[in-house]
C-alpha cells in the first residue's frame, strides 16, 4: 500500500494518470445512462444509444486497464523504441474489443426483459472481451511482469503523445456523450411529464379512449378499461375484437378495413358474460410518427335502456303492462299488411266489461285495478293458447280491451274466441278476499269486409261493440253494414237532442203525488218530454241515455231544474216539486252552485224541491257524491232515493247518505197483488225506512188494489197512473185550483 502511494505521489505525470482514472470512472455511470436511454427508445435511436453506451463504457474499462499498465508496468511495457511501432495498433485493437464487448452485452441485456440466462450471457461477454483487450494490450510488450529491482518512474519519451491523444479522445467522448446525455434527459423528463399530463387528461375523459392500429390496440385510458372490463396490460398489445361480442364483430371488421368512421352502436361483451351498448368515434392520428387510429368510445347502455323504458311507457298500458292502444294500432297495421300478403283475414275482438263502474264504486279502486290485471291475465292466456301466441291482447283505456286475431284464420273462429271470452271472464274474480263476477260485451269486425284499414276496422269493431252494449240478450256481436245507419241514427239523434236544449223544445210534465189517503195532493214529479217532429213525443228512456253520452245532460238537466222551480213557485207552499238528478250531473263541481241559485232566481223555498236520484250517483264516485249530498241537504233540499229495489246494495246507502226519502220502485209495485215474496220486501222496506225516519212513496200504482195492500204496507206517499198520470204544466195548475175546491168544499 505504502508502495502504491509513494508511486502515485512520487510519479512526474501524476495529474495525467488522474485525470485518466477519473475520464475512466466517470464514463462508467454515463454508459449505464445512455443504456437505459437505448431501453427507452426503439429503433434507430435505441441503436444510437446501444452504441454510444458500448462506445463510453468500452473506452472506460480500456481507460482504467491502460492506465494500470501505464502506472506499474510502463518501464516494461515499453522498454525500447523499437517496439513503439507496435504499440497504437495493439492498443487501438484492444480498445475496439473493448467496446464491442460491451456492445455486445448491452444489446443482449436491452433484450433480456429480465431473463436470467441473457444477463448472465452479458455479463460474460463484458468479462471475454476485458480478458481479451488485457491480452491485446500485453502483447504489445514481452513480459508481463517487471523484474526485480526495476526503478520506479515513467521514462515515456514515445508513448506520452499517444497517452495524451488517448486521453484526449477518452475526454472528448466523455464530455459530448455528458452534453448529449444531459440534454436529452432533460428532454425526456419533460416529454415524461408532458405524456403523464396527456394521460391524466385522458384517464379523466369519461369516453373510453384507444388508440390502435388495424385494430391492434397501441394505448388505451382508464375509462376503457371500465368500459370493457379489462385491465390496461391485457388491452394493450391485443386486439379490439377481444372485447366486441360476436353480434358486432362483422360490423367492427368491416370498419376496420374501411375509413374510421362513426358506429352509432355495437356491443361489448365483458369478462364475466355482460353485455353493454356503445357507440364510437374514431379519426385518424400519428402514434410514434407512424398513422394509427384514435377511438372515442362511449357506454350508452343506461341511455338505451332508458330509451326503451320510455319506449314501453309510451306503448304500453301500466296497469297490466298490456300494449296500449298506440301500439295495438301499430301491431294492427301489420297484421294487416300480412293479411295483404297471404290473401288472409284479420279478426278484431273488442270488448267492454259491464258495469265496471260499479265494481270500482263498490269495492274501491285498489280493487277495481287489481281486477283489471286479472281481468287482462285470462284474456292472454286464453289468446296465446287458441292462437299459439300468434293474437294480440291490448287494454285500450278504461275497461276496454282489443284482441286481434292473426291473419288467416275463418270467421267462425272470431265468434268462437269471443265465447271463450266471455265464459272465462264470467267465472267470479278473487281479490283480496272479495268473490267479484263480471261480464262483457264483444264487438267483432273483420278485414277487409268491415275496414281495409286500421282505422275503418276498429271503428266498425267499435259499432258492433257499441250495439252490443245495448242489446240485453246479444252480448257478442259481429258488425253489420245496417249498424252504421243505425248509428247515423243516433248521430242525428244526438244532433237534433243539442239543437232542442238550445231551442227550448223540450217539455216538462208533471206527474201528481198524494198522501196515502189517495186525495190529498202534496206536490208533482217533474218528468221531461221531447217532442220531435217526426217521432212525436219522446220518452226520457230514449234519449237521457243520449244526453248522458254526448254530454247535453249537464245543459238539459239545468234547463228541467230552472222550469220546474219556476212553476213549482206559483204553486200553493204546501206543494213540493220533484226534480230528477242523472249521475253525470253529480261528476261536475257546479251542481251545488246550480241549485242554489236556481231557487234564488226563481224565488223556490229550498224545502219545497225535493232531488231525485238513483243509486248509481253513489257508486261511481261515494265520497265526493256525500260531500254534494250533505251541501244540498244543508241549503235545505230534501233528498230522495228513486227506483228503489232496483240497484245493487240499496240498504248500506240508507244509513250513510242524507236522505230524507225513498221512491220504491215501479216493478216491486206492479207485483204487489200476485206475489207475495213482493209483498214481503215491500212491507220490510217500508218498515226500515220508517225506522230510519225516512218517508217511503210508492211509484207505479196503476190498481186499487195496489193501492190497499201500500196503504197496509204503511208507504206514506202514492204515485201512479192509478191518481194521475203525467201532465202539462196548466193541467197541473188546473189539478190544483181543483183539489183547493175539494178540500175547501169538503171543510
Ligand atoms: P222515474 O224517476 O222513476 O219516473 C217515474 C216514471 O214512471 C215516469 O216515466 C212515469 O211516467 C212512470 N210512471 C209513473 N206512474 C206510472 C204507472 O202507474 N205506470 C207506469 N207504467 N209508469 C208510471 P218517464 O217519464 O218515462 O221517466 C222515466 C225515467 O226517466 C224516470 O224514472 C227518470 O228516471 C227519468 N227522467 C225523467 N225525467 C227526467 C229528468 O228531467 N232528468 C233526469 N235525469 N231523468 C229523468
Ligand atoms: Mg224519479
Ligand atoms: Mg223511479
């Protein structure tokens, strides 16, 4: 050690051989730089790098090796002049092995991607070629070895120059490669941090972004890989198909080899079998200098979904999730359009529950909707199996339903599906404990006899369904041609009816009531009569259904309201004048305001009108008909239930409405003398009324006999052709100023 010390401070060159070790040392660090730059890059530069690395580190480990030989061995390694010639060429070759020693290793390492083998290989490529550039550099001289008692010192009269030029070069490889090195760094670094600023923006992105080319994906973002499900790594290098389901791989293949475009939609299937929606957007780039295609791609599964969520909605009914009469038309018009083709025939099949009104007025509209669905469940059952899932079941609003059948099939077989129909609904409905029994009416029509189009068939279905719900024995009913004059009919009908409420020609006649004595006048039913030129008088039974239908009742009802109480005011006070009430009249909110100021107008004491109504205003709608009921009753009307016996549930109501009356009906009166079970419900009306507290009339009495058995019933008033039929207004005056004479003569 002592020795190495004294050499080295002792030695006239001491600063060269510094300089060298640290040109040696410092080349070292900057080789194993430039290689992991050449690990960075591709292609040429990759090469560049690899060079320059083998270049630096080669000229280092050649640096440090000569510089042994220089320091220990120089007085032998160079004893004579004579082989100096010798010298640079040996040297020079020697450093050539040095560098492709390394060069060799390096390229062998940039390859290895961590193979043990190859960096093994490397390391004794490095090793072989450091063996062989000593030996190159040995042979130059005889003897390795110094003799001993040789002197220290350098006598280098001839091998100084080539030590300083190759120092020289040493330095000069050092400082470019340092400049390079440094410069290019720093240009990585900030391209670095340029690419980690581009993929931030593009792993925010919420698109899945992918770059590839000819579908070999170069890059992708972090919203692709949600997207599709697959990690960055395993995207990376693969191909796009990898991630399109099979359905869209035609599509995916063909815009591959076309221009990039847009796709509206094509599907991704993912790891685990799910399958998403998505759209893409792609354009030409340059990746790496060379073109590559850049691809936005979008999920648009939650879009799609809710866009057929939509779609249904607004095609189908959400009661029963039956399609709505939108999309039966629609699935009707192909129907049709097949029918075409086949030289076939299309049946529809509409039909109307009866009286369902009723049922929801009666039981509440929970169950009235849970009777619909289950209403709905028979009808599909029923048409899938007849017409092996080929027919169509649609709810068209309320409580009717369509059904059509496919093309091709005979005539017979609409009538038969109809029966069917009907007898599945006609078995009684469980619903929350309720036993609920319901029947229908069916309208059919077919195509092309009835209506080539959609429009011209379901309005002949709608006519035949329309006389189906008129005619008592006929529930089901095949359009005929004669049923839409029949409805012209009617039209004219509804026509003329709009044109008397405006023209004032109805009439209101007045039919007398009486105490149970059978003499004692107390007041008049108001019953409306309409005249019509060609027909003659009109029976209310013929067109108040009309104007409940077409909408005339509200006006027509005011009117019958307004002449009634005008008349009944120059009637005696003691006499009280009966208004019938339509049910339609209690669904619009005026009906109060109406009344009262009607007996405003007319100057009418509120006890001397008394309401006529039937049953049917308390089911429709019970609530709102009880609020209406306890405002009349509270102006002072009193209120009467008509056609009693009639309607459904008739004792329940007594209890829970106003009412002062009860009008029992005509048909009970009628069988009074021959039946006696009538006679009984009669006696034990009157007898609950009366407990009640309510007055009981007995409507219809047309014999004495009748008569006798009301009075021993205990009705307390009487009405009937029996006492008076229904008169004109001046007959009904003429009728009173009678009666005042009977009863003044009589006192
Ligand atoms: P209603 O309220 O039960 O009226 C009694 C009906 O029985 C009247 O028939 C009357 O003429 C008839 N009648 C009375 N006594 C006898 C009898 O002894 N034998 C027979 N066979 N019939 C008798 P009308 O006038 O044809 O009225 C029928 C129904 O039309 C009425 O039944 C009532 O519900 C309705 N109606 C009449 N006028 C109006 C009105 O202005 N508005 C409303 N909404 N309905 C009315
Ligand atoms: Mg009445
Ligand atoms: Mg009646």
């Amino acid at each position: 050690m002592s020795w190495l010390i004294a050499t080295l401070t002792s030695d006239r060159d001491l600063l060269l051989s510094g300089l060298s070790l640290a040109i040696s040392v410092a080349l070292c660090p900057l080789a194993l730089v430039m290689f992991f730059r050449a690990m960075a890059s591709r292609g040429r530069p990759r090469l560049a790098w690899l060079l320059a690395a083998a270049a630096a580190f080669g000229t280092g480990i050649w640096g440090l090796a000569l510089l042994s030989h220089v320091l220990f061995t120089s007085h032998v390694l160079f004893p004579s002049a004579t082989k100096l010639a010798d010298a640079p060429s040996l040297l020079g070759l020697s450093l050539v092995e040095a560098v492709t020693g390394a060069l060799g290793a390096f390229s062998l390492w940039s390859r290895s991607r961590g193979q043990p083998s190859f960096v093994m290989l490397g390391g004794a490529m490095v090793a072989l070629s450091v063996v062989a550039m000593h030996y190159t550099g040995l042979a130059a001289h005889p003897s390795p070895l110094p003799p001993a008692g040789a002197g220290h010192g350098l006598d280098l009269p001839g091998v100084l120059p080539i030590v300083i030029v190759l120092v020289g070069v040493a330095l000069l490889i050092l400082f470019l490669g340092a400049i390079v090195t440094l410069v290019d760094v720093r240009f990585v670094l900030r391209r670095a941090e340029e690419a980690q600023r581009l993929r931030q923006l593009a792993d925010a992105a919420f698109e899945g972004l992918l770059i590839h080319r000819d579908g070999i994906i170069l890059d992708v973002n972090t919203s692709l890989t949600t997207i599709v499900g697959l990690p960055r790594e395993a995207l990376i290098g693969g191909h796009v198909l990898d991630f399109v389901a099979l359905s869209s791989h035609a599509l995916i293949r063909e815009r591959l080899a076309t221009k990039p475009s847009r796709i509206d939609e094509f599907e991704i299937i993912l790891p685990d079998g799910t399958r998403r929606v998505a759209e893409v957007l792609s354009r030409s780039i340059l990746h790496g200098g060379r073109p590559a295609t850049a691809a936005a791609i979008r999920d648009i599964s939650e879009r799609k979904q809710a866009a057929a969520r939509i779609e249904h909605l607004a095609r189908h009914d959400p009661l029963t999730g039956l399609p709505n009469r939108v999309k039966f038309l629609a699935l009707l018009k192909d129907s049709l359009a097949r029918a075409d083709e086949a030289a076939g025939f299309v049946g529809l099949l509409v039909l109307d529950i009866d009286r369902f009104k009723f049922v929801n007025g009666l039981y509440g509209h929970d169950i009235g909707d849970a009777l619909l669905r289950a209403v709905a469940r028979r009808l599909v059952a029923l048409v899938r199996e007849d017409t092996n899932d080929q027919g169509q079941v649609a709810r068209l609003g309320g409580d009717e339903f369509a059904i059509a059948l496919p093309p091709g099939r005979q005539a017979g077989t609409a009538a038969t599906m109809a029966e069917k129909l009907q007898a599945a609904l006609a078995a009684p409905f469980e619903i929350s404990g309720q036993s609920v029994q319901i029947s229908a009416r069916i309208g059919i029509a077919f195509a092309p006899q009835h209506g080539e189009t959609v429009t011209a068939l379901m309005n002949s279905a709608d006519t035949a369904l329309f006389w189906a719900k008129r005619d008592e024995r006929a529930r089901i009913r095949i359009f005929e041609p004669a049923m839409e004059s029949e409805l012209q009919v009617r039209r004219r009908m509804e026509r003329d009816l709009r044109l008397a409420v405006q023209n004032h020609t109805f009439k209101v006649h007045y039919q007398p009531i009486y105490a149970v004595d059978g003499r004692t006048l107390i007041g008049f039913e108001a019953l409306l009569r309409w005249f019509q030129k060609d027909l003659g008088w009109t029976a209310p039974s013929r067109f108040i259904p009309l104007a409940e239908e077409s909408g005339m009742i509200g006006p027509l009802g005011r009117l019958v309201l307004e002449t009634a109480c005008a008349e009944a005011a120059d009637w005696p006070e003691a006499l009280h004048v009966a208004v019938n009430l339509s049910p339609m009249q209690f669904q619009t909110d005026d009906l109060v305001a109406i009344v009262t100021e009607t007996l405003a107008r007319t100057k009418l004491a509120p006890e001397r009108l008394e309401l006529e109504l039937t049953e049917g205003v308390l089911i429709d709608d019970a609530e709102r008909a009880r609020a209406q009921l306890v405002a009349l009753k509270a102006l002072g009307v009193r209120l009467v239930l008509d056609d009693f016996g009639t309607g459904y549930s008739s004792l329940s109501y007594l209890g829970r409405f106003p009412f002062d009356k009860l009008k029992i009906d005509r048909s009970f009166v009628s069988r009074l003398a021959d039946d006696a079970g009538a006679a009984a419900i009669v006696r034990a009306i009157s007898a609950l009324a009366h407990s009640l507290g309510l007055a009981v009339t007995a409507e219809g009495v047309e014999t004495a006999a009748q008569l006798d058995l009301l009075r021993a019933a205990q009705c307390t008033e009487l009405q009937g052709f029996l006492l008076g039929r229904p008169m004109i207004a001046s007959a009904a005056a003429r009728l009173i100023r009678q009666q005042r004479k009977t009863t003044s003569s009589a006192a």
